[in-house]
C-alpha cells in the first residue's frame, strides 16, 4: 500500500506515468498468489487501470479493471481522478467480469465426477508483460480444493483469428508452460485462458475464459523478465531466417522500429512495432506486399513534376550590336514582325551599342521525372522537357547585297538569324539533405542539382538607336543632315537587340520541397544556366508542384 500511495499520490499527480506504472507493478509482484489480501489486489489493479487511462492506453485500463472485479467484486474506480473515458472502459470491465463468472464449468457427465470446484474461476494473475520475440510464461498455481491432474492453454495471438492449444505441465503447486516465439511476433495483447481437467478428462476449473480471456501486453522494451517458478526467464529468440533485415515487414540490422501499433495510419514500415507492416497506409501482419513501404526507405522513389521557369539573361554590355559584326546579336525592326535589320550604322556616341544587365528572356512550362538510385542514399537522376515561350522572332528574309553609288554590288556582313528554338531538354542529378524523403508532409526537404547537358536557347532584347547609312534595300542614302543624325543618314529608333545564346547548356542550382501531402509537395529553386556554344548566362527560377510515389 505504500507503493500504491506513492504511486498515485505523487507519480501520477505529476504526470509521470512510468514511475507510477512501475510502483504499481512492483506491489502486484509483492502480493504473488497470495501473499495480499483480495481488496487490496483489486485496489491495486484499478490504481494501475487508472494510470494506464492517464496514458490513454484504455484497452491496457480496461484489462486491469477485469482483473481488479475478479479479485474483489466491489473494487470501484477512484473518485478523484475519474474521467469519461475510464468510466465507460470501466463498464465493459463490468461485462468481462461477468462474462468470466459465468464461464466453462463441469458438466457434471462422465463418471458422476463431483463438479464442486467448477462453480467458480482458479484465482490467477498473468505476467505484467513480455517482450517481442519472447516465449510468455504462464503459470496456474492449483487451490486445495481442486483435483485438477491436467491443464490445457488455450491462447491467441495478437492479430490472429484462432485459438491455439497447449498442453501445461507439473510444476511445483501449479502448472505452468510457454507460448512460443512463433506467436509472439509482434506488439499487442496475447489472449488466453486455462482449463483444468481431472484424470478422466473432466473440467474442474478455468482461469480465464474466451470471453473473458487473460491478457499479455507484448512490448518491444519491458522492465523486468517474467519467468515460470523456480526457472530462469526465456531467451530471446532469434530472428527468423525468411525475415532477413532490410526485407519489407522484418527490422534492419541495428535499425530502431516505431510505436504504432496494428491499424494505426502509417506511410513506411519502420513507423510500425516490430513485426508490423505497413500495408495500405495502415500497420498490419503481413510480409511486406500490398503496397506498403520497406524498412529504410520510403519507398516513394520516383518524383514527377510540372514546373514554369523564368529566363533572366545577363546581357553583356558592348558596342556595334546591330553592325553584323558581332555573331552573338541580331537586330530587329520593332513591331515582332520578323523584318532583321540588315544596315550600316554609322559609328556615333550613345548608338548600336547597349548596357549590361539582366534582362527578362521570357518563360518556358517543363514535365520532369526523377528517380532515386538507391533506397538509402537520396540522390535521383532524371530528364527535363518542355516548351518555352518569349525568345526572338524568327527572321523572314535573307540579307540583300549592298551596293555603292555606282551600283556595284558589296558584301553584306549580316548573316540571317537563325529561328528561335522553342524546345527545352535537360539531364539532372540531383542530390537531397535532410532525410531521404523526397516529399515530407508541413517539412522543407533542401536540394542540389547539377545538370551536366541540355537543350535550349535563352535570347533576349535590348532597345538600341542606330542612324543607318542606308536603305532597307542596302543601297546608299543621300539626305541632308537632322537634328538626330548626319547627313547621309535616317534615324531608326527602338530596334530590338537579341542577344543569342546556345544551343545548349549545362547548369547547376539549389532548391527546396516543401510537403503539403505525404505525396505532394511544391518545389522552389534557383537555376544557372551556361548557355554554349554561343555563350550567355542565364539566372532561371522555377517553381511547380511535384508528386512522389
């Protein structure tokens, strides 16, 4: 009782759940068979309900309320620290109890056997609790007035739609025997009950019923290791040879598994207790198949996207852009009606030349697919393809010949622009950090890429003046000087300055996913581009949504 008012007097008053779980275990051991009195065993079971309901572990609450009517048929819930939910648990406890009053008795045919001790259950108390992988003892110590010469186990596993049946043998004042590793796989509660017979086969007594079965918290950790009287606690057994680590349903070498147990929502294997799969989005038995994600990995190893990409072009300052003397430029008159301009301008301050800076190229929509190499190291390789929009007009016609006041004919170092290449085709590998999810749902997931080759063109505009020495036909102009430009000269204003850039390209950037689902994320990130064999750079940020599975 000491044990119990400490427990609930200042472990459980100051939340500290384990500590009053444990007092509380400790006293039930002291008590053994019956070394307390029934009250004070209830008493004890409905203190360790209670912390159990503080927990909201209600099943684990309601099992011991069971226990707690069994051993004194007034034990009551504590006042004080009642709440609805342990209440209600509290109830079913009632019906259990009941239940089990009410279970297996003789017969009272074969022989004329007495059935005097079958009127009621064999008073017994199950382990506190076992470990994964453990055998469960269970031991029945026999009362006086019982001729019982036979004992049967009847037990479930967690999970599993049948009873199984074990023969208990002699030990001491009692008998005792131990469910299997085989059926202690997994976390969960094992269910049994035993059935006493005499020696013409006859029940004399049961602890426990169907429907009122006995119950053993299996735990991944415990705190002390039950054992049968007299005997050393059960190994650990190994693990089996068909679970290898790394396989779907089976633990990794050295790896840790979750705390959820059966049904509980999942996205991958290792948010399951030990021996759990995650299957469906919910943990269950099974071996891995139907869709639920291996130990290590997420499983969701390939990422499609849609994405839209501003193109922002350095452009790099010089002068003579619209001289044809420059292959990286090609003027057009303004208007986008493809008409290239084809003069000669003449060589004055603030003209045919323009400023570096960036300038907005246009945009362009791309699909992307990415696949992660290996289960354990976050790095994907993919492709890129889509379509952009913006660049620069293609050019309608070819350059005519100049000629000189006498009509010969002059070379024309202009050379037409070759069609703008609206395509865009890129190889990635990409590299992420934090993890590796691709996708973590309300997480940002940083990553880097680089993209060694790719196919596209980034061309964008400059306004420039120019005063042309000549006619759009190529010949020579003879006029008489303006208030813009010399004699002999017509002012054009606001051509458009391509700068041309690639056909090809190789980048490099960073970027972040932020995951809105466990699937679906938005990625953001910041691209260079270096644009070849006709060289620019390009600063292109993108964003879209992305989708992992």
């Amino acid at each position: 009782m000491k044990l119990h008012n400490q427990a609930m007097d200042e472990d459980y008053l100051s939340v500290e759940f384990d500590k009053a779980e444990k007092k509380l275990k400790d006293a039930l051991k002291k008590c053994g068979v019956n070394a307390c009195s029934k009250p004070v065993i209830g008493k004890l079971h409905i203190a360790l309900g209670t912390v159990y309901g503080g927990g909201n572990k209600l099943d684990q609450a309601r099992a011991e309320f069971v226990l707690a009517l069994k051993a004194d048929p007034k034990a009551a819930l504590i006042d004080a620290l009642t709440t609805t939910e342990l209440a209600q648990a509290f109830k079913e406890a009632q019906k259990e109890a009941q239940a089990a009053g009410k279970a297996e008795r003789a017969p009272g045919e074969g022989g004329g056997k007495s059935t005097k001790a079958a009127a009621g259950d064999v008073p017994h108390t199950p382990v506190a609790e076992q470990a994964v992988n453990t055998p469960v003892p269970v031991y029945v110590e026999i009362p006086e007035e019982i001729d019982a010469s036979k004992a049967t186990l009847r037990y479930k596993p967690f999970g599993s739609p049948k009873w199984k049946s074990l023969e208990m043998r002699r030990i001491e004042s009692g008998f005792g025997a131990e469910i299997p590793c085989e059926d202690v796989t997994t976390t969960g509660d094992v269910r049994y009950f035993v059935i006493l017979r005499d020696e013409a086969g006859d029940p004399v007594g049961t602890a426990g019923s169907m429907q009122a079965p006995h119950r053993v918290p299996i735990k991944n950790e415990i705190d002390e290791e039950p054992s049968l009287p007299g005997q050393e606690p059960p190994k650990r057994c190994a693990a089996k040879e068909d679970c290898p680590p790394g396989l779907p349903g089976c633990p990794e070498a050295g790896g840790k598994r979750g705390d959820k147990t059966w049904g509980a929502a999942c996205e991958e294997t290792v948010e399951c207790q030990s021996g759990l799969t995650c299957m469906n989005g919910t943990c269950e038995q099974g071996s891995g198949e139907g869709g639920g994600a291996s130990g290590r990995s997420k499983g969701k190893r390939n990422v499609i996207g849609l994405s839209g990409q501003l193109d922002l072009l350095l452009v790099r300052g010089t002068d003579y852009v619209c001289s044809g003397s420059d292959a990286a430029y090609a003027c057009f008159y303004p208007g986008g009606e493809g008409r290239q301009f084809y003069g000669e301008p003449a060589d004055l301050p603030d003209t045919n030349g323009v400023k570096g800076g960036l300038s907005a190229a246009g945009w362009r929509v791309m699909l992307s697919y990415d696949r992660q190499l290996f289960s354990d190291l976050p790095l994907l390789v993919g492709v890129r393809a889509g379509f952009a929009f913006g660049g620069s007009p293609s050019s309608k016609a070819a350059p005519s010949p100049w000629t000189d006041e006498a009509g010969n004919e002059l070379v024309n170092p202009h050379r037409q622009a070759l069609s703008f290449l609206p395509l865009h085709g890129e190889l990635r590998a990409t590299y992420f950090f934090l993890g590796d999810r691709i996708v973590e749902q309300g997480g940002f997931r940083p990553y880097v890429f680089l993209s060694p080759i790719g196919l596209a063109q980034v061309n964008a505009s400059v306004p420039v003046d120019v005063c042309d020495r000549r006619t759009e036909e190529g010949t020579p102009l003879n006029t008489s000087a303006s208030n813009r430009c010399p004699a002999d000269t017509r002012y054009v204003e606001d051509l458009d300055a391509y700068q041309i850039t690639g056909r090809n390209f190789s980048a490099l950037g960073a970027g972040v996913v932020y995951g809105i689902t466990p699937n679906l994320g938005v990625a953001a990130e910041v691209k260079v581009m270096l644009m070849w064999p006709t060289l620019g750079l390009v600063l292109a940020p993108t964003l879209g949504p992305v989708f992992a599975f």
